[in-house]
C-alpha cells in the first residue's frame, strides 16, 4: 500500500489509481446525524457526504458488486477504463442507514449489502452498550424487508454480533449456523453471505462459515481483492467521513 494511501476512504481521488489493482468493497456501520454520547464517532457517516461518495463513483463509472457471483470468481477491477465494479457493504443492520441510505442508493443506482444481528432484529446494538458506547437501534423486521423491497441484500452477523474465536466450536457453529437459518426463515429467501464480527476469525472460524453453507465471507482486513482472494476472506475498506489532525490541518492552512 502507497504511504500516500489513506486508511479509511473519504473520497474517491486518492484511491483512484490504487482501485485499479483489484475489487474494492467498502464498509460503513451508520448514516446520518450522531446522537449525544457517541464514542467511536468515525462509525457515522452524514447523508450529504454518503451521496457525494456515491456520486462520485457512479460518475467515474463504478457498479455495483455482484456478491453473489463472487464465490465463483471475485472479478478484476477495470476502473481505468471506467467500467469497475465496487461493494457497499453495511454491518449491523442499523435502522439510520435505511433512513439515510435508500436515497442516495437508489438515486445513484447502486445495490448495498447489509449484515444482519438474528437476534437483535427490532432491538439495539447491545454488544457495545457494556463498552459505553450510545444506543443505536437496528432494523426491525418490516424495515429489513423494505430494505429487501428496495433491491438490496442482506447476510448474517451472526446471532448476537459474537467474538468467534473466543467461542467453543459448539457454540461458533450455533452463531453461524443459526442466524443463517433464522434470517431464511424470516425473510423467504437464502442468505449466502457472512460477516466476521469485529473482524475477528480464524481458520477454524472460517470453515465453520463454509460447513454452514455460505458463499463468501467478509473481514475488517483493509485491501482489495482479485482472483487469488479466497470468498472467505474478503477484504474491505473502511469508509469514514475525513478528519484532519494538526499534521493535516498544517498542511491546509500553510501548503
């Protein structure tokens, strides 16, 4: 990765030449305006720069991802000639991305991939709350099926947002086995697509995925992916609204 390259994406010129080299998916958590008592801030993104991001990409000629094909081929990106495909994935299944984000994903014609908690449908983002950070409700079940109305894709986040690798085998089997049934049985339809929590997995973790019956699986690992990219072990980049530390902000006050 270029010493110039930031690590989380804000905007599109940075990161143009470097998309060139593989499939890029970006992560986002949450859309629209902080509440009071936030502590990690940078998981929010606000709606006007959510659709600038968009329309930047739809102007240099991005599509959407096909997730589903990934499986059988994570495709080379071909962004130079204005022809790349791009992943929009969001974890958790906050209810401020279906408030914030059909919009722009519907006016900058692109599809969006959202994790879902099984058995935190309808409730809150109870695994961080011990950590003091604010509550943030998540989709209940009518508004992940207008999300699905809308033409975008859901997967599993496991049944309550678990760290597998800290789990017995019984009990990963169940998180990952378990939310896959329950999100079919709920929504009518196959549910191929599987996020580590907090990014954390390992071999063992990882075939378990596989032993559910999933197609692909995605990290936190910053990077993008080719044909040597296990489905399994799909890379992402965090996107992030950009801030300016006292190095940066030097620079654009002084050059």
């Amino acid at each position: 990765m270029s010493a110039q390259l930031p690590t989380t994406y804000a905007f599109l010129a940075p990161f143009r030449d470097y998309f060139s080299g593989g499939l890029p998916v970006l992560m986002y958590h949450k859309l629209g305006p902080r509440p009071p008592g936030v502590r990690l801030k940078g998981l929010y993104i606000g709606e006007k720069l959510f659709a600038r991001q968009l329309l930047e990409l739809r102007q240099a000629g991005y599509r959407s991802l096909d997730f589903d094909a990934l499986a059988d081929d994570v495709p080379v990106q071909t962004a130079k000639t204005g022809a790349g495909r791009i992943g929009i994935s969001f974890d958790d299944g906050y209810v401020n991305v279906l408030k914030y984000g059909l919009g722009p994903l519907e006016e900058h014609g692109f599809q969006a991939l959202q994790y879902i908690v099984a058995d935190n449908i309808g409730g809150g983002n109870d695994w961080d709350l011990p950590e003091g950070e604010a509550y943030e409700p998540l989709m209940d079940q009518a508004q992940i099926r207008e999300w699905l109305a809308a033409g975008h894709l859901i997967g599993s986040h496991t049944r309550s947002h678990a760290k597998l690798p800290e789990l017995s085998v019984a009990q990963a089997r169940e998180e990952i086995g378990a939310s896959k049934k329950k999100l079919e049985d709920l929504f009518g339809q196959p549910i191929l697509h599987f996020c580590y929590p907090y990014g954390f997995w390992n071999e063992r973790v990882r075939d378990l995925v596989i032993e559910a019956g999933y197609r692909t699986a995605t990290t936190t690992q910053f990077g993008l992916n080719d044909a040597a990219t296990s489905p399994f072990e799909l890379r992402r980049i965090m996107a992030r609204y950009q801030s300016w530390g006292l190095r940066s902000l030097r620079q654009r006050l002084f050059g």
